[in-house]
C-alpha cells in the first residue's frame, strides 16, 4: 500500500533549521523541538512500513491513523513556514 508520509520529509528539515539557525527561542523551546523531531521521525518510520504493505494487510485503524499522520504533518508544516516568515 502507498501510503504518503505528507509533509515529513520536508517538515524534519525545517525543524532542524530552528535549532541550527539563531532564534531568540523561549527557555525550553530547542528541547522541546528535539523531542518533537524524533517523535515525528518515528512516525515517519512508521508510515513507511505501512506503505510497504499490500492495501489487503493493512487494517482499517491503521489506515486512518495514517491518514490523520499525514494531515497533521501538512498542518505542522504550514505553522513551521509562518513562524519562519515571522521571524
């Protein structure tokens, strides 16, 4: 089955270019952004084992959880880029 990661191969990049960049970031925030970029390559991990597999070996629930995987991914996207433009 090929299920899309989304927008994880171009939102983990981002988020390593918040901590390497110059940010004033609040106390704690590079902590957090590292906790959040090996979670999200975690599911990134995942997903592509999902699309490995045949559509018929995949169950409803997890088809859904990917789905909802890849939305949120876009969505994170979206808030990474206007922070960027903000800042």
């Amino acid at each position: 089955m090929e299920l899309a990661t989304g927008a994880l191969g171009t939102l983990l990049p981002k988020l390593g270019q918040l901590l390497q960049d110059e940010y004033n970031l609040q106390k704690g925030a590079k902590k957090n952004i590292q906790f959040l970029t090996r979670e999200l390559q975690s599911i990134q991990a995942a997903l592509r084992s999902v699309g490995e597999l045949q559509p018929d070996q995949v169950g409803e629930l997890v088809k859904i959880w990917a789905c909802d995987a890849r939305e949120l991914s876009y969505d994170m996207e979206d808030i990474v880029d206007t922070f960027l433009v903000r800042v």
